[in-house]
C-alpha cells in the first residue's frame, strides 16, 4: 500500500514561503508502506519511493 509522506520523513518540515497567491508548496513522496514504518520508527529519511513531487496547498 503505498503512502503520501509529506517533507519525505516524518516530522519535518519543508514548506517553503508563500508565494504571491498565497499557495505553500510542500515536497512529498509516495513510498511502500514499510518504508514508511521504519521511516516513523526511526525518524530518518530512507530514499526509497515510487514517485515524488511538489503538494500545492492554499493557506490564505
């Protein structure tokens, strides 16, 4: 099962300053689910994913 982990490990952050309409862009990537597990159980990054890109998210 494949998930979205936003910043690539859990608990970091990676959004970058807004830009002019008021949209954060957040890398992610799409990993199995183990790496996943491990990621979470060890706090680090592992650089293995499917796909990866940029999230658009709009704040204000």
């Amino acid at each position: 099962m494949p998930i979205k982990q936003r910043c690539g490990t859990p608990g970091r952050t990676c959004a970058a300053a807004l830009d002019a309409h008021g949209y954060a862009h957040y890398y992610y990537e799409v990993e199995p689910l183990g790496v996943f597990i491990i990621e979470n159980v060890f706090g680090s990054n592992i650089r293995l994913y499917y796909t990866s890109g940029e999230e658009v998210v709009k704040v204000r």
